[in-house]
C-alpha cells in the first residue's frame, strides 16, 4: 500500500489529490484540498503553497507528510494570457454646440427655442426675440425666479433656462409662467451667448423626442440639407435623454473621429496578413480563420494592444530564463464593444458610446523549469517528487472520472487567462489546444462597458448576481425574489444596484438599472466563453468537426460560474454534444481533474483501475 | 401637536417636517427646497415633545410615506427618521450647530429620495457627476530629473548586461 499524491499547479490554484494504491495497482482516493497558488506558476515561490496544500490534505487522515510515497507534479503548460483594449472612436464637440444628460430633476417640460442670454442682460432685452436664459451657480434660485418673472411682466419672451445646480423644479415651481429647464449643467460658462438654441425636457419617464431626431432640428433652426447632414451626430448623440440642449453657432460641430489603433500583423504558417484594428473585432477573428494555423501576432508599438503584447512576453520571458526575442503571441480573440466615454469639450458631462475593440492575447513556451521546482520541493519535505505527464493529458484522465463519460470525450478548461480544450478518441489519443481569452478578459469588458474604471468591482459583478435594493430593509434579487433584513442596511445601498458578494450587498456606483448590468454581464460571458469555446473545441475535435465529440465536460475556474456552463450548454446543444461541467470522481466538481489524472497515471496505478 | 397635521398625512402622500421650539427659517428652507427639488410635497407643523428623534419617529409612523424630518431648537438637531428603524437611531442626523444649508436640503432630498427608492445623495460623493469616468488619457507626468537619470541608467545597464 503506498499513499501518493497528484499536485496541479494552476495559475490561480493549487489542488491536491491523495490516494492509496494497493500492490495490484488498485487507486482509493481518499482526500484533496485546494488553496491559492503562491507566485506565478513554475516559479519557485510555488513550494509554500504546495507544502500548504499536502498539509491540508492530509491533516483530517491524521496522517504525517513522510509517510507520502511520492508526490507527482504536473507538467505545467506555460500559457500566460492577457487583455487590452483599443477605443477607435471618440466624440468630440467644437464651440459647444449641444448639451445632453440626464438630470434626476430638471424643470418643466416641453420644446422651446430662443436666443442664448445671461440672466443679467434680461432687463434690457427688448421684447420682440424669444430667450433661452442661462443661470449660473452665484445665482440663487428665487432671485433667478423673480428675475426671469420680472422679464415675463415686461413682456420680454423667455422660453427657457439652463442652470448651473440642481435648481430646475424650485426655479420652475417659482415661474409666471412654466417654461422647459435644463439644470445641473456643470460647465456653463462654456455655452455661447447670443446664438440661436433649442431647449426640450422630456416628461418623467420619457426621453426627448425633437432633439434627437436631424429632421426636427433642421426644422427649429431652418437648416439646409448640407447642414442637416452635419447635425446627425448632434441628434444621435441626444438620443436616449431625459433634457437636452442644441446651439447652433457659426463654427459649432459635433464629430465623431476615428482613434487610429494600429494594425495587427498574423503571421501563418503560409501567409501574412495585416490588418488594422479599427477594422473591428469580426474582420481580424475573419483574418486569423484565413491565416491560422497562426504562428506569432505582432502588434504595433505604442498602441495599447502592443503595450500588452510586449508585457505578456516580458513575464513570460522572466519566468522561463529566455531571451523576449524567443516568445512569440500565439492566439489573440478580439471582441467588438461599446465603452461610454466623456465627450471632449462637454457642458454637462455628457457622454457618448465610443467603439472599441477588446483583445486578449496568449504566448505559450515549451517549458516551465518544473524540475528546479520539483528538486526543491523534495528538499523541502523528504519526500520524493516526481514530474510526469502533460496537464492536457492528466486533466482529460482527471476528467474521464466523471460519471457518464466516455471517450470520446473533450474538456474544455475555461481559465482566467486561456481557454484549453483536449480531446481523446477511442484510441486513447489526445489532442490539445491552448486559446487566447477567457475570464479576465470578461472582467476587462465588464470593466470597460460598465465604465467602472475598477477591475475588483468587475470581477464581482462576473462573479455574482446582482440585486436592487428597494427600502432600507428589503432587497430584490436578479431573479424577482425578495430578501428581508433584520436590521436596516446601510443607506449608502439604497435604491442601489449592489453586487451580492461573500461579504454581503456591495453597492455598484452607477446610474444604469440592474438589467442593463446584467445584461453587460452576459454579453461579455458569451463573447468570450461562447466564441471560444466553438473555437477551441472546434480545433482539437476530429476533421474539426464538433458534431463528433460527443461528450464535452467543463472544467477550470471559469466552469464554476453561475451561468457560463448554461451559455455553453445552449450553444452546444445544436451540435448533438452533451455538454456540462465535470464531476471529477463523481465528487468534485469541475475541481481536481488535473491532479486526480496524476495519480490514475501514476506508474504505481493500474491503468483503468479506478473502477468505474 | 397639531391636529391639523397627523390629519395630513394620514389622508396624502407629504412628508412631515416637525419643528420643535423657535428653528432658524433658513434651515427650515432649506429642508423645505430639498424636498421641493425632489418632487415630493411636504407639510410643517409644530411639537412640544422633548426628544426630536421620539417625535419624528412617531410622526414617521402616522405619514403615509413612513417618513419624518424633525428639527429642534432645544437639542439644536436636524433628523429623517424612518417608520422601521429604532427611536434613537434615525437614518440621518445634522447638528445644527455645526452643519451649512447644503447640508440640510441635501437632508430633506434625501427624504425625498427615500420616499422615490432613489439612491441618496453624500457629502463625500460628488453627486453631481453621476457620469462614468472620463476615459483616463496619459498625462505627462511631473518627474524629477533624479528619477529620470536613475532609469536611464537603469535601462543602460539592463541594454549593456543583454549583450
């Protein structure tokens, strides 16, 4: 009877498996354990976590760490993988021309036209021209009030206001008569006087309706056709909210500008193509199908894209003691997004959608200096260490102890910075294939779409569902189920979004309502797992054909998600494949394949003898 | 107690600003144009009641839209009190003494706030930029020339061990 046991280092985690195998080779598991990987992997700083892990592990058998007949590390697959992004457009207003946001309270309701006045020139303005009147923040509300009142008497024609603070409704309920006001615009002293300008606030619940369509304001200001192409980033800038602002002035524009990102050289094994990132998401994924088999992706300097690239191979580089020169990008996934970004020359912090395109990047060297590791960690613990197998390998062995599964059978091992899949015919044989993109590139497009600017915040909102908080003591759930507390929540929370983490709600600090996170949340997910999975598993399976894999079990960090398997599930279901996360050893979850396959490969193990 | 006011409440949507002993009209005011700002009509009345956070607590649980702001000369104390929460700890509190008006509308928005399931509003957190972040573009940064030298040099040796 020996004890062994099988120790997978991942990037983000490192499992045990424990198991007695007996002098006819027969394997009994009988323990595991799971902790953070300590370092990146391959690295010497690895040992504490693993001494850690085998601690875990053993300590409810009681049984002491010498009594280990061997421990068998994986031959770990160095892919490191990363995310970038490249915005390539951008809004951009000269002279400001148009206000557009979304005050929780401006004033009135309604259209209104006129001519651009400050507050003070009111008293001498002659009563034959319509008035749109600005209110700055040194301004008190009743005295705006009674002064815009005072003009009205005189018969001069205010139409409406644009103010500086929260002062709409008070100015507003203060009015002879009501007119349509546009408050909270931060940057007032940039609107130009004296110009022609529309104002519209939309009824409560509602968005503008004239503002944002070209042929209304080519009809309030008389525009030419000329003029009224010119206008329709204007109006669709406007689309969507609640009280805006348009001002024609002599030289006023609106653009949108392409941001120029580079191009992206795909290196195959037969041609090279360059293509430039602007181009979008779709045309580079249609370039590399074109080139692939892929050899290296170069990107350009002093674009993001290359930033990262240079990065991704840098660590790599320091990792595996080789020149730069040698590691090369092997895989890249770009996805098309939408990420809000202040409009330049704004009046109101106004912001538009810029495009974009996210990119995750993956190098991938022959070797990891396993051995140092393995000579070092048998230093450590008197304990022989041995390193044997390929992780593709050893986790498709791992795999295969999943109840209802039968070769051939593929897993997909949905990761943090790549997506892998293997897959083992009848035969025995395995093929395995390591893609660029996956978890923390869905974080990275959370992230950039939500405009959080917080990657913790966006691992969380991947992570877990979401809830709104609707009185201080209740709260409902992403799926319609209410929650009551004793006690009264903190009141930074209400009426939020919150995040409902391990520890507890945790408030999402944006306008945007819970179903547009969600829906964030889960066209990142597909994005990514979706396009990925296809890929992959589309590479490895035989005359890549996914039609005949007929069993695909999800394994890694990413599979414990609380609807990406389902994502995957849907999608694979048109290809006749079951699909679903693994039950390693019919206990484990999608956990430990990895580490069980070490052992069931051991040389110890009788093959096939775990018995099922 | 006015009459007139539990009368009020009870029959429409207000909330109900309790004023204990001679309050400052400009404190009252502003409570009053935080609540207007809002959307949500408000009624004043009087209380003889020594503990603002009792009476505000009890006028809380008589309004329609479970919420009461009290104000007190006596303990020179400004509170939005809840239905659902306990006697002594309303959900804001604002001495007198020592807080500005923005600080009071921005009490009697929050009421309002309550009442509409809105978020509310902070002194630390600029409300007033409710937009995402702007996208972050490089700025050249103030660097010491020492800095500078020392990665020039850093580089240069990191080029000259390459070789």
């Amino acid at each position: 009877m020996a004890l062994i046991a099988g120790v997978d280092i991942g990037n983000n985690t490192t499992e045990v498996a424990l198991a007695e195998i007996d002098g006819q080779g027969a394997v009994r598991f009988c323990g595991q354990s799971l902790v953070r990987t300590i370092g990146i992997k391959g690295t010497m700083r690895n040992v504490s976590g693993i001494i850690d892990a085998l601690n875990q592990a053993l300590a409810p058998l009681k049984i002491p760490r010498r009594d280990l007949a061997m421990v068998l590390l994986n031959e770990a697959t160095p892919v490191i993988g990363d995310v970038a992004m490249e915005t390539i457009t951008e809004t951009v207003i000269t002279e400001s021309a148009m206000i557009g946001h979304n005050p929780t309270t401006p004033g009135g309701m309604g259209l209104a036209t006129g001519t651009t006045i400050n507050l003070d020139a009111l008293s001498e303005a002659d009563s034959a021209q319509d008035f749109i009147v600005l209110v700055d923040a040194a301004t008190d509300f009743q005295v705006a009030a009674e002064m815009i009142n005072a003009a009205t008497a005189r018969g001069v024609r205010v139409r409406g206001a644009i103010v500086q603070l929260d002062d709409g409704v008070l100015i507003h309920n203060r009015l002879s008569q009501p007119i349509p006001i546009v408050d909270e615009v931060r940057h007032i002293e940039r609107v130009p006087m004296r110009m022609p300008a529309a104002i519209e606030v939309a009824p409560v619940g509602k968005t503008i309706e004239k503002l944002s369509n070209p042929y209304d304001i080519a009809t309030l200001f008389g525009l030419s056709p000329e003029e009224t192409r010119n206008i329709v980033p204007i109006a669709r800038a406007l689309t969507g909210v609640r009280s805006a602002v348009v001002i024609k002035t002599p030289q006023g524009d609106i653009q949108e500008r392409r941001i120029p990102a580079g191009h992206l050289t795909l290196i195959g094994a037969e041609a090279t193509v360059e293509v430039p990132v602007d181009q979008g998401a779709a045309a580079i994924m249609d370039k590399v199908d074109q080139v692939a088999p892929l050899r290296e992706i170069k990107a350009e300097a002093g674009t993001n894209v290359g930033g990262m690239f240079e990065t991704v191979r840098q660590v790599m580089a320091d990792l595996t003691n080789q020149p730069v020169s040698d590691i090369l990008v092997q895989d890249i996934i770009a996805v098309d997004t939408l990420v809000p970004q202040q409009v330049l020359g704004n009046l109101a912090g106004e912001f538009a959608l810029g495009n974009a395109v996210g990119l995750a990047a993956m190098v991938q060297t022959q070797k990891l200096p396993m051995q140092m590791l393995a000579r070092k960690l048998e230093e450590e613990i008197q304990v022989k260490v041995a390193v044997s197998g390929v992780e593709a390998e050893m986790a498709i062995n791992g795999a295969l102890t999943t109840p209802g599964t039968k070769a051939p059978l593929a897993i997909l091992d949905l990761g943090g910075g790549s997506t892998d899949a293997s897959l083992i015919n009848e035969a025995g044989q395995i093929r395995s294939i390591h893609l660029a993109g996956a978890g923390d590139m869905v974080t990275m497009l959370i992230d950039k779409e939500l405009g959080l600017d917080d990657l913790d915040l966006a691992e969380r909102i991947k992570f877990y569902p979401l809830a709104k908080v609707e009185t201080l003591f209740h709260l409902r759930h992403e799926d319609g189920s209410v929650q009551f507390f004793d006690a009264p929540m903190d009141p930074r929370l209400f009426g939020r979004v919150v995040v409902m983490g391990e520890g507890g709600p945790q408030p999402i600090p944006l306008e945007d309502t819970l179903g547009r996170i969600a829906e964030v949340r889960r066209k990142a997910k597909e994005k990514v797992f979706v396009q990925n999975g296809l890929r992959a598993l589309s590479r490895v399976a035989p005359a890549g054909n996914i039609r005949l894999i007929e069993f695909v079990a999800l394994v890694g960090g990413s599979s414990l998600d609380f609807e990406i398997p389902t994502m995957l599930a849907d999608e694979l279901m048109e290809y006749g494949v079951v699909t679903g996360r693994a039950n390693i050893r019919g206990s484990q979850g999608p956990r430990n394949a990895v580490a069980t396959g070490l052992v069931l490969t051991s040389p110890l193990a009788r093959e096939q003898s775990y018995g099922r | 107690m006015a009459v007139e006011l539990h009368e009020q409440i009870a029959l429409k949507p207000m909330v109900p600003i309790l004023l204990q002993g001679t309050v400052a009209p400009s404190v009252v005011n502003a409570l009053l144009f935080g609540l207007e700002e809002e959307g949500i009509p408000s009624i004043t009345g009087t209380t003889t009641e020594r503990s603002i956070c009792r009476a505000t607590k009890e006028i809380a649980q008589l309004s329609r839209l479970n919420i009461g702001i009290g104000a007190s000369a006596q303990e020179q104390l400004v509170v939005l009190h809840h239905r659902d929460l306990p006697t002594e700890e309303p959900l804001f509190s604002e001495s007198i003494e020592t807080a500005n008006l923005a600080d009071f509308r921005r009490l009697g928005a929050n009421g309002a706030r309550l009442v509409k399931g809105n978020p509310l509003l902070f002194k630390d957190t600029t409300e007033d930029d409710p937009s995402p972040k702007p996208r972050q573009r490089i700025q050249p940064l103030a660097v010491d020339a020492r800095l500078v030298e020392r990665i020039v040099q850093e580089i240069l040796k990191q080029l000259a061990t390459r070789r």
